[in-house]
C-alpha cells in the first residue's frame, strides 16, 4: 500500500521506464506508467520541491525566527549523529540552536568533537544527563535550555531537507499558528522510502494514530504553559505531551505543510497500553464522556451511548430483488445488538411477486412500514419521502443490498452520531469476496469522489492504518449512513433535482460539512455491500447522459474544494483509489 523505493540496483528495463518517464513527464503527460506509478525515487528525483531539497519560494534571509533543533542521541551510532549534525549545517535557514542531549554514559567524547566543530557555525548546548533519565527527561531538559521561538524534537539519526527550516519559518508567519507538523519518510539503504503523506488535521485519526510523526514544531510560548513531558507514560510520552499542548487550541491554530521535511532513522506509529492511558486522561480532563481501549495494538475509541437510547429509522427503498431485500432484513433482525430502531421500506414499484408477498409479509412486523413510492427511479427523493415520515431522533440510509456483519454496527454509529459536532456517520462495507468497498470518500478521485483503500482485504489497515481507525472524512457513503434527523433536515435532505441518483451523498456530506460539522468514518461497524446488485452499472446512453449531467452539478456547486480534500494530500494521486503517488503533485488551493 505505501509508496517505497526498492534499495536493490533497478534493472534495465526499469531505468529505460524511469528515463521515458522523466522525458514523457516533462513533456506534459498527466498519466504515470503503471509500473512505476509508485516509484518513490523518482518521484523524488523529479519533484525535489516535494521533499524540501529545492524551493520554488523566495527565502527569507533576515533568518528573523529562531529554531531548536533537540537531538536525543540515545545511545546512537557517530554516523548517525553525524548526519543529523549536518543535516542541520545544510539548512538555507541559518537562526537555529542545535540541543544535543545524551546520558552520562554515551560517547561523551563524540559531543566534544561535534561542538568543536561546530562552535563557529551555529549555537550549540550539549546537555549531560544521568544514565537513568527517560526519554521524557532529556526533552524536558531541552525544553529547559531552548532559546529559540519554535522547537522540534529528533533522533540521532534522522535529518532535516535542506529548505525545511525556511519552509517551517514562513508557515510560522501565519497567524496564531502554534503547531506546525509536515510529511515525512524514511531512509533505508541510503534511498528514501515509505513517505508518510498525512491528512491536514484530523482529529480522530490523531487519537488513534498519533499520526503526526516526528516532524512536529512547536511553539516554546505555548510549551512553556503546560507541564513538559511526562516519564510515567513511557513510549506514549510524547502523544500526551500532544494532547495537553492541543487541548486549549482550535483547528486553525494547528499547520499541516504536504511536504517531506523529515527523513527518519526511526519510523514508527505503534501504540500501546500507555497511548490508551493518555488519552483517556485527555479526555477526563476536556469532559469528554468517549473512552478509549487498547485492543490487537490498536487504540479503540468508544463513544457512550446515552443513558436514553434514541430511536432510529432505517430507511430502505428497494424494487423487486426479493433475495437480497430478505438477506439484508434478516441480518438486521438477527444480529443488530442495539434494541431501539424501526424500519421504513420504500417500495420504488416492484412487480415481482415474490417481493410483493414478501413485503405484505413483512408488514406484520410491527417494527416496519411499507410505503408505495411507483414514481421514476429517484434515490435522494424517495430517501426524503421516508425521512419526513418519521419523528425519530437519528436516521439511517440503508442500501438494500446491505448485510450485516457483526452485532455492534448500529451501536457504534448511533454514538458517534449523538456527538454534539456530528455530521454524517459513515461504516466500513466490504464486498461479497471480503475486500473493502468503502473505508470513507475522498473528493477528486476520478474527478468528483472516490473510495480510498478500495480492494484491500478485510484485515488490510490501509495506507497507515486509515482503513483501520476512527477517521474524519468530508463525505461517507449512504449506502449505510447514520445521522441526526435534525441536521438531515438542516441540510434539506438529498438533493433531489440534480443528483437523483449518483453523487447526492457526496454533497449532502459537503452541505453537512459548510455548517461545521464533522462527517465520520468508523471501522468498527462492519457490514457487507453487496454493490449494485439490483440496479446494475452505469452502461445505458441514458445513464451515461444523466450520469455526465450529476458529475457537471458538482463541479460547478463544489469547485475547488473537489481538489483540494483537506483529509487527503496533494501528493496522492486523484487518478486511483490506492493511495498511490500524484504525478505531479496539486498544489493546495
């Protein structure tokens, strides 16, 4: 899934793809070969902008902010020390401080030479600490001893791209900006490898990811109101430092640059025990009733339902297609562990016997109502007609070609939906041979919208466990989608005039979205899709025309905004739904 180098020497015939693919490229052509769609090197090769080892900016040479650069040796090789030391001699921005932080044991001639070295270059501190100091305590010592506005923290062994402190100084010029992190890879066999290209801030993926990483700057002002590093939570140290210097900021006080300013020594985004701690802490603090759990080396976050449970209408429109109507009901009513729901079925005008007898049937169930809805094919219309039908508290679009999985699903998204900023809460759906068919929607790909991570197995995280976690997305699928009634009519529903069929879902997520709220992915309610199974494909000249038509509204309504998805990064590519590189980048809008 993740874009990587290959540190053997490439054949022949991939060094000729790679030199067709330089001149092809520099020529115009939009479209990688598929051979080499994910060939990091020469990504990087082409594009050094993109990983901080050129600037198309002008630099700002008064150097006006100062930076500490801590590095935590940890009993680091001299080669690694090295490169990071001059890692940092390289940078076009000259104002920084270099902290090298070491215990009392290691090397302590090494740090002698370095500042030799060094002494006339740039301000250099070497701190001494005992040989039982945490990870933890060497950073609170830096922080101690950092003169400089902004501070990151490294390891002995990772290194700066040569404009990433110019890059961090003109991001710091935005106002009230506190916190600035940016992508990062890693080097293996002296090639870069696995490039972490991040989402611009996403709240729930950080609770249960911390996927930051380590090219994080922050603001030593707002460093200095918080209590500094925390020893007892060992690995987790640093992810709840993180949490405490967020918690008294907003959204826009937080910066995310798409770019490679980091390269790791040491990459890493596992998680522990001690991470579940941290952020259970966190949310102890902030009043939030969410809890959160570690399980199979993930962390699990489990909103509470309310002590009332509200009520939910599931609404399915569906014509004939009796077997799947029937799989889709009897899961419901067999493996639905949450009690408080009901069913609307909106009949689309079946003619089918065996559906009809079996929609009569049904109907002695006190939990669902039929309605007769024999107009023309209309998804957003008939979803409507069933939502002013009901006075429940939540409502849930349902596919008829849906099947429940595991007992839990409602549950899980009737809690998240009952969250205050909640928008649309969108499921994990896998086809019938367990590949994942929804894992959220990215605008753009494909030129409208896309599902990313589409086709990995069931046990796949995805790229960075993004298949895998609770994950802010700007729309969801309303193949299985739960949310308040009230923000569903705020919205005014599905559009029914010009999206009677594909795309209503993406915008009825985007109208949800410009009122503030926050459009959720969630994992852990898991059901199959068994995808367009009554309807079929998009084949007909008719289809084709209405289909033209919908993408067009969107275009025009949505703009921008559909190449410029703030939970996806400009250097992944809108062609594919696999997280694969963008040849070129996009650039934010």
């Amino acid at each position: 899934m993740n874009p990587k180098s290959n540190n053997r020497k490439p054949t022949l015939k991939i060094s000729l793809l790679r030199q067709i693919a330089r001149i092809e490229l520099k020529l115009g052509k939009k479209k990688i070969r598929s051979k080499l769609k994910n060939d990091y090197e020469l990504w990087c090769s082409l594009y050094p902008e993109q990983i901080g080892e050129a600037c198309n900016m002008p630099i700002n040479r008064d150097n006006s902010i100062q930076f500490s650069i801590a590095i935590i040796i940890d009993g680091a090789s001299i080669d690694k020390c090295y490169a990071s030391t001059q890692s940092l001699l390289r940078q076009s921005h000259a104002n920084w401080q270099l902290i090298l932080v070491h215990r009392e044991s290691e090397q302590t001639s090494l740090y002698d030479t370095f500042i030799e070295q060094l002494k006339n270059k740039a301000n250099i501190i070497s701190i001494k600490a005992t040989d039982t100091s945490s990870d933890a305590d060497l950073k609170n010592l830096a922080l101690e001893y950092s003169s400089g506005a902004w501070i990151t923290f490294i390891k002995a062994g990772d290194t700066l791209s040569t404009y990433a402190l110019s890059q961090i100084e003109r991001a710091a010029q935005t106002s009230n900006v506190r916190l600035i992190y940016t992508d990062e890879d890693s080097i293996e066999g002296g090639q870069p490898t696995r490039p972490h290209f991040k989402p611009d801030w996403n709240r729930s993926y950080f609770y249960s990811t911390n996927y930051i990483g380590k090219s994080c700057y922050y603001h030593i002002e707002h460093c200095r109101k918080i209590d500094g590093f925390n020893p007892t939570l060992l690995d987790a140290h640093e992810f709840d430092f993180r949490l405490r210097f967020l918690e008294n900021l907003e959204s826009e006080h937080i910066l995310h640059l798409p770019l490679i300013l980091l390269h790791n020594a040491h990459f890493s985004l596992k998680v522990s025990q001690n991470f579940s701690n941290a952020l259970n802490n966190h949310f102890r603090r902030t009043n939030n009733a969410s809890a959160s759990t570690y399980e199979d080396g993930a962390i699990k976050l489990n909103p509470n339902l309310p002590t009332t449970l509200p009520m939910v209408t599931l609404i399915i429109p569906t014509k004939n297609g009796y077997n799947l109507l029937k799989q889709c009901l009897d899961s419901i009513f067999c493996k639905t562990s949450y009690p408080n729901y009901d069913i609307i079925i909106v009949d689309n005008g079946s003619d089918e016997s065996e559906t009809l007898e079996y929609l009569d049937q049904i109907q002695r169930n006190r939990a669902v109502t039929v309605i007769r809805d024999p107009r023309p094919f209309n998804f957003s219309q008939l979803n409507n007609t069933a939502v002013h039908l009901t006075s429940s508290d939540l409502v849930g679009l349902i596919n008829n070609d849906i099947e429940v999985i595991e007992p839990n699903w409602l549950s899980e998204m009737v809690a998240l939906a009952m969250r205050p900023d909640a928008g649309a809460i969108g499921a994990k759906l896998l086809y019938s041979n367990n590949r994942v068919q929804h894992a959220g929607i990215v605008l753009g790909i494909g030129g409208i919208a896309g599902h990313p991570n589409k086709n990995i197995q069931r046990e796949d995280g995805g790229y960075f466990n993004t298949a895998a976690t609770l994950l802010e997305c700007s729309a969801v699928t309303a193949a299985c989608l739960i949310i308040r009634r009230s923000t569903y009519l705020e919205v005014s529903g599905l559009n029914e005039d010009q999206l009677k069929v594909a795309y209503n879902d993406v915008d009825f997520c985007l109208k949800i979205r410009e009122r503030g709220y926050t459009n959720l992915f969630t994992p852990h309610a898991l059901l199959y899709h068994h995808e367009s199974a009554t309807r079929g494909l998009e084949i007909t000249p008719e289809k084709r025309t209405r289909l033209k038509q919908e993408a067009s509204y969107m275009k025009a309504t949505w703009g921008k905004l559909l190449e410029n998805d703030p939970n996806y990064n400009p250097n992944l590519t809108l062609r594919y739904e696999d997280y694969s590189l963008s040849w070129p980048p996009r650039q934010r809008g």
